[in-house]
C-alpha cells in the first residue's frame, strides 16, 4: 500500500495585508511613533499621572484634549483608576478575616470521617 502526500499549499496571505504590495522589509515590532492610538495612549498615561497626583486632577487634561477622544479617553481613564482602586485594596478586610476564623473554627469542630 503505497501512500502519498498532498502537494503543499501556499499560505494565504493576510487579510488585512491582501492588498498591499509585499514589502522587501520585516515586520516591526514596535509600535508606530505616532498616530491616534499613540497620541491618546499618551494623553492617558498624562491623566493617570495627574489623578495619582490629586484626585480630580485629570479633568483639566481631558478638556483641553482633542474633542474626537475626550469621550475614549473619560472610559479608559475610568478604567485605570477603578483599576488602581482595586489594586490598593486590601486582600483581606476585617469581614473577611472574621469570616474565615469562623469557617476554620467549623471545619475543626467537625472533622471529616
């Protein structure tokens, strides 16, 4: 019995690059320079900056940003600050403390069979 493989099939390429040129240059790693995403990614990272620094203190960052981004830029500043919230949070409070001292209490009171 005699076995034979499929001739290879070239690759696709990619959709979002099917209808550009090929490039003789590798693809970059790094991200572009400039552009929207680079110009708000540096307008949050200011925000987040200026919130550490007094709460509130990211409003006046907002308003004088780009009108097309201040409505991205408002989510995504939430987004960090609830993050950081939750980061400084404690890992276990009083109730949760108490809580498990009762859990433990119980399961040493009633061991298993």
């Amino acid at each position: 019995m005699t076995t034979t493989t499929p001739p290879a099939a070239e690759p696709d390429p990619p959709a979002e690059h099917a209808d550009e040129p090929p490039s003789d240059e590798p693809p970059s790693d790094e991200p572009p320079s400039d552009g929207p995403d680079v110009r708000l990614a540096e307008l949050l990272e200011a925000c987040l900056r200026a919130e550490r620094a007094h709460p509130g203190g990211a409003l006046r960052l907002v308003q004088t940003a780009p009108e097309a981004v201040r409505a991205e830029l408002l989510e995504l500043l939430a987004i960090g600050c609830t993050l950081r919230r939750g980061a400084r949070a404690p890992a276990q409070g009083p109730p949760l403390t108490a809580l498990r001292a009762r859990l433990m209490a119980h399961i040493a009171a009633h061991p298993p069979d």
